[in-house]
C-alpha cells in the first residue's frame, strides 16, 4: 500500500516515465490509456498496474535521478553527473545550509533540498521571476519545499543571508558576485560553480586568485552510457560530451598581515676582538657532519 501523497513513478513497457504524487481519488493519463491511481495506491512500489487498455506499467518510488530528471524546465538545468558530484564534494548532508543562485528551473534546489533533510535549508536566489515562480511549482511537485527558501532578486544587490556551510553559484558571470561571499558563509565554506566555457573559468579563476579563496580546483565529468545487450555489449553510439565545468574553492578568512620575526640587533653582541665577528652563543654544526658509528 502506498500513502496518499507519496511520490510514484509509473513506468510503460516501451520505457516511457511518469511522476505522480499519490491521490487515490485521481486517474493517471498515459499514452497507453488511464490508471486508477487506487489501483496503484494498492499495488505498491515494485508491482505491476494495468491501463484500462490492459498494458501493464511498473510502479516504483523515484530516487532523486528521477525526480531532477522530472523537473519541468524552462532553463538549462544541471545534469545528474555534476549534481551527484558537488554534493559529495561540497559535503552537503543532513543538517547542512546552503546558499544557491540563480535557481533557474529548481534542478540543483531540488537536489539539494533532498540532501539537507528537514534539519538542514537551501536559500536560493533567482532574479527572473517566472523562473521563481517555476521552480517554487517544482519544489512543491517533489514535496521538498518546505526545505527552500526561494528569493526573487538579483545577487547584484548583494546576498543578505549569513552563516551558510556552502554556497553555489550557476550564473553567467559568477566573478562578479565573488565580493558578497565572505558576508554570506562561514570561513572555509565550500564554494562551487559552474560555467559551460573555458574563458568564463579564467575569467573566475582570475577573480578567485584576488582572494580570499584557496584549494581552487577545476574539472568536468564525463559519463558514458552502454547498451545492455550481453551478447553485444557496448558504449551507446550517442554521448553528453560536454555540460560543463565544475570549480571548487574555500572561503577562508583573510590572514593577518605577516611580519618577520624580529632579529636581535648584530651590534648588541658580543664581537671577537681579534676579527670584529659577533660570537655565536651556539655551538656551530656542520652540514657535512657524518653521524657517529652505531
Ligand atoms: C542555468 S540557470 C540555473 C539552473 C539551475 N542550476 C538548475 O539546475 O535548474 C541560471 C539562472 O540564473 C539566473 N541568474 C543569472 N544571473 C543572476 C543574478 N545575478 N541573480 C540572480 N539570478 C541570476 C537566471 O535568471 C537563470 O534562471
């Protein structure tokens, strides 16, 4: 039995998905005919239910690959490979807070609000409204929008939110929106971003080096699917080649000003009359010292 309001994918013979939040009540339009979405409730995740047309369609609960795929878009949203790859690297877990921008379609926020769980909180920021708007629909949809708080605003007027572990950015010219980040993480807070072309990446990498950033790294992910056939197993003919890439950086605190460490004036010493030298208070060792016979 599945509760109403859980999230089902149903699934055809021929592979097509569908992602339905449980009402009993309701029908479910497929290209096959209609399913009685009580018929599912019943059914139960890993079971089969029939179209009134008699084809049979799997009933699964989706996992997160799901659910991103699912995303209604109306902009570029990010691929599974680089969300799946931030997430470990920019420790986003349970408890976490996370600072985004823009949300664009809500692909990362929905991700990310999965992470968080309820004791953790996803701040996103999107200054295109029926991008907001969208995304907000997204989120309610997956049942994580409990777990977001969406800001309609440009990030050019700052980001008022303070004290986030990790912050993300998915903009067109993230370098410059570097200067807000120090107000809104705490040091050593993970920043990421991502940029679809190599001169987008000097341009932020040249801005992460002005500081204070450290541990910069930049990377792309490539992933290629293959055919299940096992008698002819071998790479799908068609690839993503190419998404994006991913830069990392730490916020960190900048250092106090260095200052040498201060030397005792060479007059205050005592000299050796003979050659004017200061003598050394310390016996003198030699490099070339050999180590005693053991
Ligand atoms: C590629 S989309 C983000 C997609 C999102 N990461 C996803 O997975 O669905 C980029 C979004 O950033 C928004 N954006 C660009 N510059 C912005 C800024 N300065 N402040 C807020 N939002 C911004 C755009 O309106 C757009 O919706």
């Amino acid at each position: 039995m599945i509760d109403t309001g859980a999230l089902v994918l149903l699934i055809s013979p021929k592979g097509k998905r569908y992602l339905h939040k449980l009402d009993p009540a309701l029908e479910a339009h497929t290209h096959d005919g209609k399913i009685l979405m009580s018929e599912v409730a019943e059914a139960g995740y890993g079971h089969h239910v029939r179209t009134h047309m008699g084809r049979p369609y799997l009933v699964l609960k989706p996992t997160l690959y799901d659910l991103i795929k699912r995303v209604k878009r109306q902009t570029q949203i990010m691929y599974p490979k680089e969300i799946g790859y931030l997430i470990l690297k920019m420790g986003i877990g349970p408890g976490t807070t996370v600072i985004e921008s823009g949300t664009g379609s809500g692909g990362l926020t929905t991700a990310l609000a999965w992470c968080v769980g309820d004791t953790g909180k996803v701040i996103t920021y999107e200054r295109r409204e029926e991008f907001y708007k969208l995304a907000g629909k997204n989120l309610v949809r997956a049942g994580l929008d409990h777990r977001v708080e969406q800001v309609n605003q440009d990030i050019t007027d700052g980001i008022q939110h303070t004290g986030a572990d990790a912050l993300f950015l998915d903009v067109r010219t993230p370098w410059e929106y570097l200067h807000h980040i120090p107000g809104a993480v705490i040091p050593g807070a993970m920043c990421g971003f991502l940029l679809p072309t190599t001169n987008q990446v000097c341009d932020l990498l040249r801005g992460l080096e002005d500081g204070p950033f450290c541990d910069v790294e930049v990377m792309e992910i490539l992933v290629r699917h293959y055919k299940t056939n096992p008698d002819r197993l071998r790479p799908e003919d068609r690839m993503v080649a190419h998404t994006g890439f991913l830069i990392f950086a730490r916020y960190m605190e900048p250092a106090e000003p260095w200052e040498p460490p201060v030397v005792e004036a060479v007059e205050s010493l005592e000299t050796d009359e003979t050659t004017d030298e200061p003598i050394a208070d310390f016996e003198s060792v030699e490099d070339d010292q050999e180590s005693p016979e053991e």
